[in-house]
C-alpha cells in the first residue's frame, strides 16, 4: 500500500516526530494500513503515538522517561519505536557540521538498505521539525504538507534544506550496521 495516496498532515505542530513513526508503520505493516485508512484515522493515531512516546512507557510497555508533549518527540523514542517496527535496532546521532558528510552517506546508505531514516531538522540553533527519508534519492516524507519532498545532497551539506521552512540537519535516527 502506497500511503501517500492523499496528504498524510502532522494534526499539529508537535506530533511531526509521531507522524513519521505512524508512515514507517504504513510502510512495514499491511494490517496497520488497512486500519489506518482515512486522514481521521492517520490523525488519531499520529496524536497516540505521540501520548505514547513522550509517556512512561513505549511500544513494548518498556520504562522509558518521561518527556514534555510540548517539546514534541524526542530523538531516542523514534529510535525506539522505528527498532520496534522494522525489527532492527536503531539509535540517534547528532549531525555534527564538521561530519555532515559522513552522516549523509549513512542516511544514504541505510535508505539504499530499505531502511526509513527520520532526520530532524531546524534553524541555526535548535531542531524544529521531523521527517523521514524514504530512499536513498533523498525522498522524504514531511509531516508540515502531508507528502513526498526531496532534497539534495548540496543542500543538505551545506544547510540549507528548505523543509518546511527549516534549513540544518540535527539529528539522524539510523539503523545499526
């Protein structure tokens, strides 16, 4: 099932991060995507996952901390919940400027593997915003339009992604190797 078949819109402006853990569901869980079947559905369920992931307890009933809904979706519970969906162990590492290289040709790699990478991005100081990659083409799922954007490896060494407004790259949540 193809679930971009209409936009698939974050319901608001924290929940970006659950959005993109419900479309890698989408992609790996034909039952799921069956279920969630019309934007209503997407939206209570990006609005669960986001409950879930900043609660006391994730996708396995782990312990995990507890984080502020307001600041959004922490990098370590995406991680958590894409190793939960794909059955392979993911972590989060900081886009550092100096190593902006390295980390794209690992974002390339592990898409060109079948494998979904969120990458938070935002401005100059903070990461705002959560996508994620879907193909080693740089394809990408952005939550802000509910669709398919892509952009260029230039852009993104030099910071200047234009995604939904947002320019840097901060974090990448990858599969282990």
């Amino acid at each position: 099932m193809d679930p971009f078949g209409q936009p698939l819109l974050q319901p608001d402006q924290r929940s970006c991060g659950a959005a993109v853990v419900v479309v890698a569901r989408l992609l790996h869980d034909a039952d799921y995507a069956t279920y969630v079947d019309t934007p209503a559905r997407f939206e209570q369920e990006t609005l669960a996952v986001h409950r879930r992931v900043t609660g006391v307890a994730d996708a396995l009933g782990r312990s995990q901390l507890p984080w502020p809904q307001a600041l959004g979706t922490p990098p370590w519970a995406v991680a958590r919940e894409l190793s939960v969906i794909t059955d392979t162990p993911y972590h989060s590492r900081l886009v550092l400027p100096t190593a902006r290289q390295r980390c794209l040709d690992s974002i390339e790699a592990a898409a060109d593997g079948g494998h979904e990478v969120a990458l938070y991005v935002g401005n100059a100081w903070l990461p705002r915003h959560v996508v994620l990659v879907l193909d080693g083409n740089l394809t990408t799922y952005d939550p802000s339009c509910g669709r398919r954007v892509t952009f260029t490896r230039e852009r993104f060494l030099g910071a200047h992604l234009s995604i939904a407004g947002w320019s840097h790259p901060w974090i990448a949540v990858l599969p282990e190797r």
